[in-house]
C-alpha cells in the first residue's frame, strides 16, 4: 500500500468535512500542455515543490516556466540532465533539494536520469500520446495516423528503464476521424482530456488507488522520430494510404515530393469523396498519375483510381501557397496602404511585437517563426487580430504564406479590401431590358461557390406566366449535381472557413448579405414578378423586403445562440458542472415552393446559416430564378465557398435525393401535405435525419355579426385574394353569421369588380396571373367541382381572356360541410363562403375544427371575451383576430394536425437547425 501524502480539507454545503490525499510534486517537462496540468493540480490543491523545464529559447521563457515564475513555484532550467550517460551531479543536487514526493512528466523532451526517476517516494508518471504498447517512440501521432488506426488515445504509465514500456497506470481512446490531423487529434482529445486524466492519475495515486498494469508484447510496435528525409511520398499506393501519410506529417516533419526538380512539401490532406473536379495536369516525379490543381486544391491519385485533395503547398524557401495557386503567375503587386489601414497596420504591428517580446523591433523583414513564432503563437495572432482589428479574418495558414511582417501586413489589407478571394465570381446572365432596368438573371446551378451547367447539360424552360413565354432555359440539376451540392456543403462545414468563423462574423456576412438583398431589391422585385407572376408593388414590400427583414432578424441572432447551466446532485466528495451546448446539425437540406420564391428561401436558410449550417436549396422547378440571383448575392456578401448550394430541377429528382441522402442532417420543406408525408418517410428510412414541415392549409376565418364590417370586407378579402390566392394561410374557408351574410357577399362582389386584372408590373395591378398554367387548370378543375356539388358561384370562376395564366377573383357560397370546397385547399384567388346561424359561437367552431389541417385561422368580432374564446379553442398554429396576414420575422410560423410540424421565424425556428449537447464535469 503507498503511504498517503498530504492532506487537504474540502468543505461542503452540508457541513461535513471530506478529506483529500495531497502530494508534492516534482513537474519535469514543458509546452502549454505541461502549464495547463501544472495549473490543475495547483488547483486541485497538490503542491508543486519545483518546476525542472528548458531554457528560454530566443528570450523566451516556456509556458510552463511561466505560470509557475508567476505563481512564485522555484523554476530551474537545465539543458541536460546528463553528459555522456552520466548524470551532472548540480542538477541532480538541485531536484533532489525540492523533497518532491512524485514526478509528473506531463510532456519532456530531455532523457531523465533514473536516479531522478526513482528518487521520490512514489516515483515518476510519464503522459505518452499513444494506447501503448502500439506506438512507443516519440512521434506516436504522427504513427498512429500515418499507420490508419482507427482509434487514437494516451497512456499514463509509470516510468521505467524502458522506453515506453512501464506499467500502466490509465488509457483513454477515441476514434479516428477520415480526415483528422496530428492537429485536430491533439485539439479535440489528446490535449483537454490529456490534462485531466493527468490530474486525475496523481489523485489515484495519493489515494493510495493507482494501479500498476504491465504493458502486454504482443501488439507492441516502436517507430523512431519521422525525419524529413524519410517523408518522401511513395506513389504507388492506395489513396488513403497516401492520405494517410501525408497527414500524419502534417505539420512536422512534412510529407514531400518532387516537382519541377524542387522539393514541395503537401499540408491539408483530405479524402475526395465527391467527383473529380477539373483541373491542369501537375507532373509528380514517380507517380504514375499526374495530380491536378484544381480551384479547390490538388488533387492527388492513388493506384486504387479513388482521390484525395491537398489544400497547401511549401516550397524549399519555405513559402507556403494554396495549392490552388501553383500554377498563379508572378507576384502580386505591393498595395500602398490608406491612413485607416495604416492604423490597422500599427495595431497588428503591436500585436507581433507582444508575441515576439525577444525582438527589441519589428521590422518589414521580421520573420515570424525565424524570430521564435511557434504554433500556438500562430493560433494566438490570428485570434488576438481578429479581436482588435474589427473583425479581420485571418487563418492559420496566412501566417505560413506571409511569414515577414511586410508580407504578412499586405495580405491583412488584401482580406479588409475583399482583394484575397481565392477568385473572382464568373456569371452567365440571362439578360432582359424590362420594367425601365436591364434584369441580370443567372440560370446555372450554383455549386460549390460557381455557377455550372447541371452534369448532364439538362436544360428546362422556365416560363412568364403573364404571357406564358420563355424567360430562359435553366440548368435541371441531375443526382450527381445533388451529391455535389451536398459534398461542397459537407466539406464547407467539417473543413472550410465557415466551420471555424465565430458567430459574430457570421452575423456580420448575414448583415451585409441583408444590404444587398436591399440594394437589389427592385432588379429581384422584378424577376419575382417574371417569374411568379407577383404583381410588382407587392413583391418589393413582401416578398423582397420581409426577405430583408428576416436576414437582418436572424443575423441578429448569430452570437446571441446560447445554452444554460444545470444544478445537478454532485458525486460527493467531488462536484459537478452541467450545461448545454446549442451546436449546428450539419448540412440542411431546404427545399422551397414557387408562391413567395425568396421570402421562403429566406425564412428557412436565414435560421439555419444564423445557426452555424450550410445549405444545399432546391427551389420549385417553376420559379429558381430569385434563388438564383440571391446565390450571386451571397458571393458579393462574402459567404465562403460551399455553404450555400442551389440546385433548380425537379422535386422527383432533385429533392427525393436531398430527402434520401446519407450526407444531409436537415430537411427543412415547404409544400403540399401528400409530398411532405413522403419526404418524412425517406428521411426516416435513410438517416433518420430531423424534419420540420410547413404543409397544406384549409384556414377558417370566422365573421360574426358583431364585426366592424367595413374592415372585415377588406380583410376576409386579403385573406383570400392576397398574392393571387397562392398563400399557404390564405382563407380556406370563410364562415359568415347569418345575419349578415348576405350583406358581406354583396360588398366582397362590389370590392371585386373594382380590382384591375393585368401585367403585374404595372403599378396600378391588383391581380397577377396565378403562378403557372397547371395550377390554373387545376383551380378552373376546383370550381367545375363546386358547382357540380351545389355550391352558388356568385362571381368568376372563369380564366380571364388573355394572354398568360389569369383567372378572375371568385366567390362560392352556400359551401356545405360535405362539399369538396369545404375540405380541400383550392391554392387561388377562390373565396369559399359558409353561413352559420346567429350566437352559435360552439357550433361554427366545431364546423371550422372539422379539418386535418391547421396552419392559421382568423376571428372578427367586437367582443374581446369572445375573440379570446374563440382564439383559445381554434385549432391551428396561428388565429388572426381582427386582422389577416399579420406575419412578422419576430413571430413563429407553423402549423399543427396534417399542416405539419416545426416552425419558421422568431427565435423558434432556431431550434429546427440546432442540436443540443449536454456536458458534465467533475471537478
């Protein structure tokens, strides 16, 4: 049994006392890694009698030697502990003065005596970044990607004459990711669970409890220190075997190859698993295959035919460029700097000159890494720039490619003008001189940051429904387009700048995304009104402008996204924190229907890029061309490549697909109830992804005798006729007390012979042409039906003649529960009329609740007691009293029963593309 160390008292809320076994502690190694387990165990309340770390290096004192000097912890600093075998007596004299009880080697690159390593009481514990025995040596995660293993972790063993090899006293694991890096290993696990288990292994230890495993043989594997002259790529092998190495050099040593005669060395390995994309043919000296440098980066080929893609390139001098860019000709010119900028520049210049505290001054030619940057100083200017600089995003890797000051400085000024985009935006306008403006019109499939032609250079027309002409033809994105998308959006979030850009920033590209729209707003008023047939003034208000509305509420909201904490019962003697993280889902699929085009891109892909996703769209095959126009849009805003897709093409390819595809986390969609069964359906069957849908409608709206009648003609006239009728809480059924129906009828008829029927970018337009010519046949079907049934046509029910998709404003009545018209959506400008009699406020609700659906209903009455009444017991996601249509970005949107599930809009619809995490510590 080990002797028990010092012991510390730890006092509860019950009042009774607990005891905890304390140690002295010898702290032997150095790096962040070894500052954060030496403030832990501080904490924890060990006592850290000595802090034995290296000497400064360029003037600059470790991480560990620092906290410790600050906390008064007696620090020496050896650059050995031996000379040839031997140990130097002073040193082993100056550890053997601070009486430690335990040496804790959290991370130490200098061989230590076994002299020091036996000395204290309980002996030496050693943290070694593998789950030995696999992996002894001192690059084991560099091996263990570099060798595939699915499963990476760290042993804390106890230290012997061995290499690697003592006891183990506790491992954890986690899995590998495909494309994890010695970074993104060390950053999610190695590091933050590294320093706990530390800690926890020296309480298991002055407890009395720690156990002492041997390490098995079998299994074992040693792998000596990757130099740069062993990581030349050898071709001839599978893709993720090339990967594979590749990554596991990432950073250091580097893995290489020969081009042109000079040695490259490749950083930022991932697996392709989408399609090739093209590019120009780079010769590799011994591969079978030359890569490709495409837009994205280089694309590498194993001897199996799959990919990978490297997204950096070093050359001997150590530059680093995108490897995107290998083929760039010459040098960029030097920018002259503006007074704003120059201030920018002195800011940053404090900013090295805070790092680099070893360099009296920065100047132009001032080195980075030269002058003593490490990686973690790298991670701390890109964020301390960030902080200071307004916003300036800046990534690792511009620190690599810039590594003078004067390099560094015009790269920063290149990222604030917009001047560092990888490229300039390529459009193929369809272009129109209408409506007093030349209207610029894409019509490609945004993929990926570009406008393309679908894979199979399928085109489909879209058509004007105000004379049924040809707008354009617009590329019919095929199953391979999807998955495309989807890859883009994918790597766009697990890979690419969004992924890593704080919520801030993102609210600020959804602000200025929200300008644009703004600025647009008349070219996209226009092309709604092309497209949709959306009279022209109520485009610019509704469809374009709560567009606006709903990117600047959202963006709002970007950094406003939070969780909370929980009181839990604690583990006594210990405690516990508990809180819940609010994280984005992933990709989200949305896909959208043709009556408002933009307004329901925008209430469903502003929540969901607010939480953090990307987004492949699919638009109604019969209006893409605002969704279109609005992907051009989120380019100028500065949206990074992949986060948002658009692909236009048909829901029975293109959104089945979304809706099946193992890839997407989110399906978000707005349309008819017998589509929304299907999509939940594959969506279930496939990946069992999170749905929210917005489905069919059979709204009542509810007239008493006791209204103000003037405002309920106008209104119950909105409700109907409002955007042609194509209205998802349009009216579907108007229930009139009998005392004055007849009145109501008579002046919704006189209300309706005034309203002008025609081009809907005439500003004098009450009423545009429906959407497209099935939907009209469809509703001329509708009436056909009424009157066969017996309901009374009072007015229209006619298509208008003229050109294009008209139908007059229409009015039923006499509609009995029975009746087709009472129970089916018509979708149009059809007013459905139902007389109930006098004070029977129960039994026309129970007419109006006699329905599978329940998106919104509405009240109009004088009496609060019985608009709160009926309000109370209407069944559906929405009751207007004395009003219709009163929507706003601030407020959710949604139905219940067969009208669907979810909400868009107001701080609800951020939930639909977020998930929860729940975290619990000890501590």
């Amino acid at each position: 049994m080990l002797r028990r160390g010092h012991q510390a008292l730890r006092r509860f809320s019950t009042g009774r006392v607990y005891l905890k076994n304390k140690l002295k502690l010898a702290l032997i190694g150095q790096s962040l890694f070894g500052q954060e387990v030496y403030s832990r165990l501080r904490k924890e309340g060990h006592r850290v009698v000595g802090v034995f770390t290296v000497p400064d290096r360029d003037g600059k004192a470790d991480p560990l030697a620092l906290a410790a000097d600050k906390d008064g912890t007696p620090v020496f600093k050896f650059p050995r502990w031996r000379v040839k075998g031997k140990t130097i007596q002073e040193v082993a004299e100056a550890y053997r003065s601070v009486g430690a009880e335990l040496n804790v080697l959290p991370f130490c690159s200098q061989f230590i005596p076994m002299e020091v390593i036996d000395a204290p009481q309980h002996g030496s514990i050693i943290y070694h970044p593998s789950v030995l025995p696999r992996h002894r040596g001192a690059s084991a995660i560099n091996w263990t990607l570099i060798m595939g293993d699915k499963r990476a972790g760290f042993s804390i063993f106890w230290a012997d004459d061995g290499l690697d090899t003592g006891p183990i006293l506790l491992q954890r694991s986690c899995d590998v990711e495909p494309n994890d890096t010695v970074d993104t290993l060390y950053n999610r696990f190695l590091f933050p669970e590294g320093i706990k288990a530390m800690v926890e292994a020296v309480q298991l230890i002055a407890d009395g409890k720690a156990p002492r495993v041997p390490q098995p043989e079998e299994g074992a594997t040693y792998e000596g220190i990757q130099k740069k002259e062993n990581a030349e790529i050898s071709w001839d092998q599978p893709a993720e075997v090339l990967h594979n190495w590749i990554r596991g050099h990432d950073k250091v040593p580097g893995a290489w190859a020969e081009i042109n005669g000079q040695m490259v060395t490749f950083y930022g390995s991932t697996l392709l698993n989408s399609a090739v994309p093209t590019g120009e043919p780079l010769e590799l000296r011994g591969a079978k295959k030359p890569g490709l440098v495409t837009k994205k980066g280089l694309v590498l080929f194993g001897n199996d035919g799959k990919a990978l893609m490297v997204r950096n390139l070093q050359f001997e001098d150590g530059k680093m460029i995108p490897a995107s860019q290998y083929f760039s000709a010459g040098e960029k010119a030097v920018v002259e700097l503006t007074a704003e900028e120059m201030k920018v520049a002195e800011t940053i210049k404090a900013i090295w000159a805070g790092i680099l505290s070893n360099i009296p001054v920065i100047e132009n030619s001032t080195d980075f890494f030269k002058s003593g940057g490490g990686s973690m100083d790298v991670a701390r200017l890109v964020e301390e720039i960030r902080q200071k600089c307004d916003g300036l995003q800046l990534q690792n890797e511009d620190v690599y490619m810039a590594t003078t000051f004067e390099e560094f400085i015009q790269k920063a000024v290149r990222k604030l003008r917009g001047e560092d985009q990888e490229e300039e935006l390529v459009v193929d306008y369809v272009s129109k001189e209408v409506n007093a403006m030349t209207v610029n019109m894409p019509y490609q499939c945004f993929i990926d940051g570009h406008f393309t032609d679908a894979d199979d250079g399928k085109t489909y027309d879209t058509i004007n429904p105000t004379d049924g002409s040809t707008i354009c033809q617009v590329s019919y994105a095929s199953l391979a387009d999807v998955d495309r998308a989807v890859a883009a959006a994918k790597d766009a979030f697990e890979n690419g700048e969004w992924g890593r850009m704080n919520a801030r920033e993102r609210g600020r590209l959804m602000y200025r995304l929200a300008d644009l729209l703004e600025a647009n707003q008349e070219e996209l008023a226009t092309i709604e009104a092309l497209d949709s047939g959306a009279v022209y003034t109520l485009a610019l208000k509704t469809h374009i402008g709560m567009s606006v509305q709903t990117f600047r509420y959202f963006a709002g909201w970007c950094d406003k996204i939070q969780g909370s904490t929980i009181p839990i019962n604690q583990a006594r003697p210990n405690r516990n924190l508990t809180f819940t993280k609010k994280e984005p889902l992933g990709v989200c699929a949305i896909i959208i229907p043709w009556n408002y085009p933009l307004m329901m891109l925008a209430w469903k892909s502003a929540a969901c890029l607010a939480a953090g996703n990307t987004l492949v769209l699919k638009p109604a095959q019969v209006t893409p061309l605002t969704a279109l126009k609005f992907a051009e849009l989120s380019v100028r805003a500065g949206f990074p490549r992949g986060v948002i897709n658009i692909i236009p093409g048909s829901g029975g390819v293109a959104g089945q697909r979304l809706s099946e595809h193992p890839d997407v986390r989110k399906l978000g969609f707005t349309g008819s109830t017998l589509i929304g069964k299907q999509i939940m359906k594959s969506c279930a069957v496939s990946n069992l992804k999170k749905v929210s849908l917005e489905l069919g409608g059979k709204s009542p709206l509810i007239i008493f005798n006791d209204c103000e009648l003037d405002k309920a003609v106008r209104m119950g006239m909105g409700a109907v006729f409002f955007n042609k009728g194509e209205n998802c809480i349009a009216a579907g059924r108007l229930f009139v007390e009998e005392s004055i129906h007849d009145e109501f009828v008579t002046r919704v008829v006189e209300e309706i012979k005034k309203m002008k029927i025609g081009d809907p970018l005439d500003r004098s337009t009450d009423h545009g042409p429906q959407n497209h010519k099935a939907h009209l046949e469809k509703l001329l079907q509708y009436c056909e039906t009424g009157v066969k049934e017996g309901a009374t046509l009072v007015h229209g029910g006619r298509q208008v003649q003229r050109p294009g998709f008209f139908m007059e404003p229409t009015v039923f009545t006499g509609v009995e529960d029975h009746m087709y018209l009472a129970k089916e959506e018509s979708f149009g400008p059809i007013m459905v009329i139902s007389k109930f009699h006098n004070g029977d406020v129960d039994g026309v609700l129970q007419r109006a609740n006699h329905t599978e659906y329940g998106l919104a209903s509405g009240v109009f009455t004088r009496d609060i007691n019985k608009a709160m009444y009926v309000s109370d017991k209407l069944d559906a996601g929405t009751v207007f009293v004395n009003t219709y249509n009163k929507t706003d970005v601030a407020a959710p949107f949604g139905g219940v029963k067969q009208s669907g599930f979810g909400k868009d809009l107001g701080e609800e619809a951020l939930s639909e593309y977020l998930k929860t995490k729940t975290v619990t510590l000890e501590y």
